[in-house]
C-alpha cells in the first residue's frame, strides 16, 4: 500500500498499534531530527499511544553551545525526559505544543512564545526503497537487535544522514529500540526559537547525539514505534524536572 506521509501519521493517531511485548512502548510520529548549519537541531515526538501515560508530543532542541531542552506536554515521567533528563540542560514545565498538517507535504509546530517551526516534506528514491523494504520486513525481525542495527547502518548510507542507531542506550540507561518503519525525507525548513532564526537545514560538525540516539545529518520524517527498558531504579537515573 502507498502511504502519504500525513495519511500514515493520520493512521497512526486514530489506530495507534502499540508493538508488543512487556516493556515501556510508544506508537506515533515525528522527525527524528533536523540540522541547522547555524548549530541548532530540532526534534519532534508525537506518541499517540504509550504505555507510560496519555498520548503525548516533545520537542528537543539543540543550541548552538551543544545544550539541549526537551519540551513536553506530559510531566518528566510520562514523556521523553523519563530517558533523556540526564543529557538535558532544561526541561520545562509541561505546556501544550502544536503539531497541524497545512497541506499533505507541511507541517507547522509551534509552542506559543517559543517556538514558531515549519517543516516541508519531500522524497527520494531511497526513501521509497526503504519504504518498500519496511512493508516486506516480518514483524518479528524488528524486534531483533542485530537487524536493527544492520537496517541503522544502511539507513545512514542510503539517506546521507550520518550515523543513525536505531538501538542502544538512552542517556538515562535504559536501553531502546526505535523501528521508524516509514521514512521522508524534509526538504525545507524555517524555524524560530525565542526569536533567533535557526537559518537553513544542514549537517552538523560533529553530528549530535543523547546517549545512543544519534540525530541524523538530514532532516528526516518518520512513522514508527519505540521500545524501553522499564524504569529500574536500581540502574536507571530517575527523570529529573529542572523547572521544579
């Protein structure tokens, strides 16, 4: 089947398919990352289902001095910091973000006050194979960790995005997964943060990282689900909300 990107975001908010199995899970949308060649890198979640807590979306952005804030609308052990407090210079206080389709191939995030981003989608050739690649792939082999990294491996080669792990450590310990099992890539982008203009898309140097999830080199769309070790505090660092 062909899927627009906005029809299998649009599938994935009304049907959410948690992936099975007994650890923390997610199902949803987002860009896995956006580079900025003036330092900056943004990103968005948009879970519409969890295990952890209520749908929720996140938005990490990375300055230019290499620090990040992770915004959420869920509190910090309902949402992304659960797993990434520990690399984060701020997290904010929840507060609501904007995510709304304008056409089939853009998209407009925005936290009032804050953040005002617009995103174009556009495709290659190699997203359609590894599009086509995903619908062939039995379910049981995203689950498989050596899989997964053969399939990050190849995405970096094929999509010119850098190192992309799709499993590892997150910075708070646990270890993930991530199957982003339908790919686009941005072809523009206009963003602003507090004021500053992020100027125009472009690879970082060096390529930017929490923990093990690696932020790719070229903007790129995804559907797709997430795993996580459930929280243990005997080996994982508690989510820590700086805004308390």
């Amino acid at each position: 089947m062909h899927w627009s990107a906005r029809a299998a975001a649009s599938a994935a908010e009304l049907l959410p398919q948690l992936p099975p199995g007994d650890q923390e899970r997610f199902v949803g949308w987002g860009v896995m990352g956006l580079p900025f060649r003036s330092g900056w890198c943004l990103a968005l979640r948009c879970w519409a289902a969890t295990t952890i807590g209520p749908p929720y979306r996140a938005v990490y952005v990375r300055a230019p001095s290499g620090q990040w804030t992770i915004q959420t609308t869920a509190p910090p052990d309902q949402s992304c910091p659960r797993y990434l407090s520990s690399a984060a210079a701020e997290i904010p206080a929840p507060q609501r973000i904007d995510a709304q389709w304008l056409d089939a191939e853009t998209i407009h995030v925005g936290i009032a006050g804050e953040l005002e981003w617009t995103i174009t989608l556009g495709d290659r050739p190699a997203t359609r194979l590894m599009r086509a690649m995903a619908a062939v792939v039995p379910d049981r082999m995203w689950a498989d960790n050596g899989f997964l990294a053969g399939m990050g491996a190849a995405a970096g080669l094929m999509l010119r995005a850098g190192r992309v792990r799709l499993r590892g450590l997150a910075p708070n310990g646990q270890w993930f997964q991530a199957v982003p099992s339908l790919v686009w890539p941005i072809s523009d982008a206009q963003a602003t943060w507090h004021g500053t203009e992020l100027g125009r898309i472009g690879p970082l140097r060096p390529q930017t990282h929490l923990g093990d999830i690696w932020l790719p080199q070229r903007g790129l769309f995804y559907v797709g689900t997430a795993t996580f070790d459930r929280l243990d505090p005997a080996r994982h660092l508690r989510p820590v909300d700086t805004a308390a």
